[in-house]
C-alpha cells in the first residue's frame, strides 16, 4: 500500500508544513536523498507543545510530541516532493528530548516517532537513530528531530 494510501487508511490528518523560524530551509535534496531540517511538535492549530520529559511530562507525553514531530515531518516531506509515495527508504534519524538531567529513557520517547514511520511506510520505515537528551530545545519544546530520507 503506497504511503499516501495509508495515511488515508489510518486517519491520519497532516498539518500545514511548518515555516521555519530562522534563516534556513525545512528541506534540503541532494540526488536521491531528501534532508530535513530539527522540526518540533506543532498541532493543527499552530501551538506548540512544550515542557521537559521527565518533569512536567511523562514519557508517554513525550512519546506523543514524538508522534506530533514526526507529523510535521511528514508534512514537509509531502511539500517538498509532491507526495509521499516518492519516500522509498527513512534513512538515518536524530531525536533530541529535552529531558530532566537524572532521564534516562529517552529512546522510548523517541520511538512514538518511529512507530509512526512504520505505520505510514512498512519496513521502508525502520531506520537507523540515535536518541539524545538535551538540557533545553528551542521555545522549551520536549522533542526536536532531524531526518534523512531516500527519495525516488
């Protein structure tokens, strides 16, 4: 089933892509591969999600903000190429979560991301990662991620 053809199955509305907030683009192709700028959890309405993982929010909250990202990835994904049917491959993936110094489960916050790729694109969706924490995120945001995709 072609990525756009699931989207639909699942229900899945996607946001406006997000317009970045200083002097850089959302993507950037180089050949085959389609390069995506940190995007953080922006919902329909245009709010942003905000808070530390492992104070104010809870694992499964940051696990939502992951998700939420991995949204507005999609939707820049979407702009750039026309659809998401021209993704063949989610290459390499950086998740940052702005976390509590003592958190120490940052790849299950990450992973409300990942379980997203692979619902949208199959085993075209597992991918190589790497979960971090840092001690703050742009706006106090809980979750930024970057990604690198291969492109038809």
């Amino acid at each position: 089933m072609s990525a756009e053809a699931k989207l639909r199955e699942l229900g899945i509305e996607l946001p406006t892509a997000p317009t970045p907030v200083g002097n850089y683009v959302g993507a950037v192709r180089v050949g085959d591969l389609l390069f995506l700028s940190g995007h953080g959890p922006r919902d329909l309405d245009d709010s942003l999600m905000q808070g530390k993982v492992g104070g104010a929010l809870s694992v499964e909250q940051g696990q939502q903000a992951a998700r939420l990202v991995g949204l507005n990835l999609l939707a820049t994904m979407r702009a750039e190429l026309g659809s998401l049917d021209q993704v063949k491959r989610i290459v390499k993936v950086l998740g940052m979560v702005n976390a509590e110094a003592d958190f120490k489960e940052h790849p299950k916050v990450i992973n409300g991301f990942s379980d997203l790729m692979m619902e949208v694109f199959g085993e075209a969706g597992r991918h190589a990662r790497s979960a971090v924490g840092m001690g703050s995120l742009p706006f106090q945001i809980p979750v930024e991620i970057e990604m690198i995709v291969e492109v038809a």
